[in-house]
C-alpha cells in the first residue's frame, strides 16, 4: 500500500509539473504575442502596407488577444485600395460568407476576388473557380470556366490563360505541385483533381486525378492554422475560432467545412447574424457532404426535414438519408429513412421496407439497438392497431387512418402506452 501511494504521489507531482510548465510557456506566448503586437502597431502607424495587413489579420482572427472585424474591415478597405491582393482577399471571403457585412454578397465578392487574382493571388483565383464551379448570381455555375481558374490558380506560369487540359502529365503534376507548395493553394489542386476524376470541363482522366489527391494530402502545413483555431474554439474565443475554419473551410478542408458549420449551427457565434447561420452552416454542410462525410450527408437531410436554413422538402430529405444509409452504411440515416418509409413522408409508405432499415440501423451500429427496439415495438403495436380496426360491412377491407382517429401525433401517444405497459409489466415482475 505504501508503495502504491507514493507511485500516486508521484503521478500527481508530475503532473502538476506539467501543468505548470504550460502554464509558464502559455505566459511567455502571451508576452511575445503583446511585443509583436506593439511592434506591428508602431510599423503600420508608419504606413507600412505588411504591417498594416498583420495588424488587419491580427484584428480579423483575433491574434495578439483581440478581435476587432468592424475594424478588421476598415483596414483592409483602406489597403484594398492600396492595391493589397491579401486585403482584397480577406474583403471577398467576408463577403462571401457576410462576417461584420451583409449575408451573401456574392457580386462584391467577386469583384475582389477578380482584382486580387488581376494582381497575381493564387488564392484569388482558386475561389473564383470554387464560385464558378458551384454557382450563385454572380458567376453562374460552369465547369469550363471553373477549370480555367484552378489551372491558373494551380500554376500560373504554366497554365495561365489556357483552357485545354495538359498533354503531359507528369509535367503537368510537377508543376501544379510546385505551385501548391509555393502558393499554399491545395484548394485548387484538390478541384482539378475532382474534375479530372469526373471529366467535368476537361477530359477525364484517373491517372491524374490520383496524382493530384495524392499532391494535396503531402500538403500539409495546414495543420497548425486547425489547432489554432481548435484551440480558440476550446478557449472559449468562438468567433475566433470560426474565422479560422472559415476561411480552411474555404481552401477545401473538409473538416473545416463540418467544424465551421458544427459552430454556425450551435449559433454560438456573434459576429454573424442568426438568421443567415443555418443557410450558410447548410452550404458548408453540403460542401463536406461532397467530400465524401457522411454524417454531413445526414445532415443535409436533417436540415431539409426540418426546414433549417431551407424550406421542408421531405423527398430532398429522403433523398439524402438514402445516399447516407446505401453509400456510406450510417446507421443514423437508415433509422431516418425508416421512419419516413413507416409514415410515408416523402416517399410511399414501406411497412416492409421501414422494419428492413430499422434492422440494418441496429445491425450497423450497437447504439441504435434500443432506439430501433422501441421504434419496432411502436411499430408492431401500431400494425396490430391498424388490423383491429381494418373492417367495414361489405367484407371489403378498408384502412381507417390512425391520424383521423387519434391526431396528428398519435404515433407518441402509441409510445407513452407502450412504456407504460411496459413499466407496469416490470412493477408486477419484480414488485
């Protein structure tokens, strides 16, 4: 016993060590963060443009303890007009997404975005091309002009103004590769690579496309902007921390298009008004749904059944929860979609087809079990119902519908019954 206490003395010495050791290098952090703040302060006082973009940066992300996007947005108007690529940048992200602005605005986006790509951004191009590619009422959706920007976004001096795809390959890669790490733009290579894998604006070709997902996932100095903006989020800094994944989100980051919309979704944020989060949380969702993520596939459908940041399209809703139950084996999307088959919203009522799903939900995953049990139970109960009152005097059968009879919500008062009956069952048992 001594021994074991003195093992656990031991442990927790360590790590009150440790706790004090990242407290001190957190401290130090903050008196660098304060020194180059002061620093950056005195240069742009003195009209210098770099450090007028770190201190617009720093106001925009919160970096040096604050966070300031009104003035954020001053500064880099007034560098815009400088001719700063990077303020002009940050004025078209904040446009697009409507941070410290009006939700959507996709015309003054674009124009941004077109004079900073008319200065030589990479980044600038590539979300023209990501505009073009999915479409809105400034740059209406098309594939030849989507490609057009990625290429020159991808490598401006070996693409630039050409629409045909490169007869080389290999040379092409080499260079798209060159740019991406030059650039930091793996938005652009991971959209060229979508559509040489689909052959959409360009002639398809797999060998290319592989080589090119395989450029974006060396990429990978990505990682510190997501414990960043982790980190701020973990500290309580959430308009902080949407920033970040904002604008990952806007390079083509998966994870970052699902946590951005994680936060717009918990409505947690400020400097976005509420009625524009569950839009644009639904359009990140549906740009990592792209991607391949299921659960932001079920989301998709979530958002159609309940009519957040859309109207309620129950067939949409089914549409989605199919793609995730068949494509991807989520047990949460075959339950939803047995639900709407059991009840007949959005598709044909199933009976048959709604108990196949909700037995596929519970073979997929151990915690759908209990939901899918009292989801059968109900069911059944309700079948069995339906039976009962299945008569009328001509011998023949008629459905005589539940929801006349016992309301609109006559499905939960079937389940109150049946745990009641089950709680009473249990009483008798073992009372």
């Amino acid at each position: 016993m001594p021994e074991k206490r003195r093992r656990e003395e031991k442990r927790r010495e360590e790590k009150r060590r440790e706790e004090k050791r990242r407290e001190e290098k957190r401290r130090e952090e903050k008196r660098k963060e304060k020194r180059a703040y002061i620093f950056f302060a005195k240069a742009a006082d003195l009209g210098n443009l770099k450090a007028m973009e770190k201190m617009a940066d720093a106001l925009l992300f919160g970096n040096f303890g604050m966070q300031n996007i009104t003035a954020a947005i001053q500064l880099y108007e007034l560098l815009a007009k400088e001719g700063s690529y990077k303020a002009q940048n940050a004025l078209g992200f904040l446009s697009s997404y409507g941070i410290g602005m009006e939700y959507n605005q996709a015309k003054k986006a674009l124009y941004y975005f077109l004079k900073a790509a008319k200065a030589g951004s990479a980044n600038a191009m590539a979300f023209i091309g990501k505009m073009y590619l999915e479409g809105n009422d400034a740059a209406p959706q098309n594939n030849a002009t989507a490609f057009k920007y990625f290429s020159m976004a991808a490598n401006k001096m070996y693409l630039e103004g050409n629409d045909a795809a490169p007869q080389n390959n290999a040379t092409a890669f080499k260079y798209f590769s060159m740019a991406a790490n030059k650039s930091g733009q793996p938005l652009a290579i991971y959209y060229l690579a979508e559509m040489y894998a689909t052959g959409a604006g360009v002639l398809r070709s797999c060998r290319t496309a592989v080589e090119l997902y395989k450029g974006v996932c060396e990429l990978g100095h990505w990682a510190e902007k997501f414990l960043t903006a982790y980190f701020a989020y973990k500290d309580g800094d959430i308009d902080s921390s949407l920033v970040q994944y904002a604008l990952l989100a806007e390079m083509g980051y998966e994870v970052a298009q699902s946590n951005s919309a994680f936060i717009l979704e918990s409505k947690k944020a400020k400097i976005i008004e509420k009625e524009k989060m569950y839009p644009m949380a639904l359009l990140l969702w549906n740009r990592a749904a792209i991607q391949g993520n299921a659960f932001a596939r079920v989301k998709i459908g979530d958002y159609h059944y309940y009519g957040y940041g859309t109207k309620k399209d129950y067939q949409t809703a089914a549409t989605h929860y199919s793609i995730a139950a068949h494509k991807y084996q989520s047990a949460q999307a075959m339950f939803n979609l047995a639900y709407m088959y059991e009840h007949g919203l959005g598709t044909t009522k199933d009976i048959h087809l709604a108990r196949r799903l909700y037995d596929m939900a519970a073979q997929t995953s151990p915690d759908a079990h209990m939901p899918v049990f009292f989801a059968l139970v109900k069911l059944e109960t309700m079948h069995l119902l339906r039976d009962i009152l299945f008569f009328n005097f001509t011998m023949r059968w008629k459905w005589i519908k539940l929801d006349d009879t016992l309301g609109q919500y006559w499905d939960l008062f079937a389940i109150v019954l049946i745990v009641a009956m089950l709680i009473y069952l249990l009483r008798n048992r073992y009372g």
